[in-house]
C-alpha cells in the first residue's frame, strides 16, 4: 500500500473517531448553542444564494466550484490550454465539490436518516437528560427522509471543507502557502459547525464527519489526478 492510500486511510479513520467520540457529549453543548445563538453570525452562515437568499458561509467554496467547471467546459471546447490554471486543476476544484456536496452528502442524508437538532431540542429537555443520548437524534428506518430533516452530514461545513483542495493545488511548490490554507479552511469549517449547530440544524458530529469525507474525497481525486505533480500544469485539456 502506498503513502497516498495510507493518508486516505488515516484521514478516514480520524474522522470515524472523533466523530463517535464527539457523539458522546455533544448533546448538552447543541442545545447550549441553540439556546444561545449569536444571531447575525448564525444567520449569515445560514444564509446562501445558491438558495435564493443573501451571500453566505457556504457560498465561497460552491462558487469556485461552479466558475471552475464553466471555465473547464468553455476551454475544452475552445482546447485552450496552459492559461493560468491548467485544466486538470480545474477539473479538480469541480469534481471534488460536485462528488462531497452533492453525492455523498445528500445520498448519507438519505441512508442514515438522522434527525436534526431542533427536532429534539424543541423538546423541554435538561442538559443531563441530554447527554444520556449518546447518539441523539438517530430515526427509525421508517422516518422521514430528505435534507430537510436529516442532519448527517452536514453540508454546509462540507461546503467549507472542499476548499481544502486549494490546499492541494499549492502543494508542495508553496507550501507555507498550503498549510495556511489548510488552516483558514479548517477554522472557517468549525465556524459554520458552530453556526449550524446554533441554528439546530446539526450535531457537532456532523459538521466533524463533512469535514473529513470532504477532506478524504479531496485527497482521493489529488491521488487520482496527480495533483501536485509537474505535469498538473503541461497537460492536454482534450485528454480529460
């Protein structure tokens, strides 16, 4: 097994591991948050164009992601090659967003079917009673299904999380650049955990398990489009 399957592996089992580990106490500190919100950041997190409302939190990494594709499809029509980003770079930024976001959020959403927050806290509930739920909030296989009820994962933090693929780009031939990266985008994804769980929308767990799958779904397509590599910026958009 190489170096690269090996980081795979280990970014995946961190996120199962603080992710269950979190599970254990994370109740009393949601319904802390919910209770007591910090109501214009919780709404500018919340809020997203994309959804027909003001600019949001989740709205930086989803709009590379789009302008990314537009420019992959117009250049591979064009077959205009080695102008500034190069197309497998660009192929990158939109197929790690549109493979997180979408698939893999929304089809977890719909396979572990957990209740959000605000589903339970609406709930005259003590901080106590809470933490004896050591997976709060999970429904019965019968429940409702969808984004509007289910809580995991989150897709706002996996919104911020996908940014870490400019990370990547950057590595290793700027790597202070890189690792800042790496960590203005960590700290912005644990705003928006903070924010959502202000808003009763999800679990703390929630936003720590979109932020690995974003992160394990990144390193998956670097390893498989070579990115970092010398030839990233030589290559032929019409082999894409």
């Amino acid at each position: 097994m190489n170096i690269g399957r090996w980081r795979s592996l280990g970014i995946f089992m961190v996120g199962v591991i603080l992710s269950l580990g979190v599970m254990q106490f994370e109740a009393p500190v949601v319904l802390e948050l919910f209770r007591n919100p910090n109501i214009p950041f919780r709404n500018f997190m919340a809020n997203s164009y994309f959804e027909g409302r003001p600019f949001g939190g989740s709205d930086i990494g989803v709009t590379i992601a789009v302008v990314a594709f537009l420019a992959w499809i117009y250049r591979r029509k064009q077959g205009v090659n080695n102008n500034g980003i190069s197309q497998t770079s660009l192929k990158f930024l939109w197929l790690t967003a549109l493979c997180t976001a979408l698939l893999a959020v929304h089809s977890l959403k719909w396979i572990i079917s957990r209740a959000r927050p605000k589903m339970i806290l609406s709930i005259d509930m003590t901080p106590e009673s809470l933490s004896l739920m050591t997976w709060p909030g999970f429904m019965s296989w019968d429940g409702p299904r969808g984004v509007d009820y289910n809580s995991f994962p989150s897709g706002h933090t996996a919104s911020c999380a996908i940014m870490i693929a400019y990370a990547y780009l950057m590595w290793p031939k700027h790597r202070g650049a890189a690792s800042l990266v790496f960590a203005v985008v960590t700290v912005y994804s644990g705003a928006m955990a903070t924010a959502r769980s202000m808003s009763g929308m999800h679990w703390i767990s929630d936003s720590i398990a979109s932020y690995f799958l974003a992160w394990l779904i990144v390193d998956i397509f670097a390893k498989r489009l070579n990115i970092s590599s010398p030839s990233v910026s030589e290559d032929n958009p019409l082999k894409l």
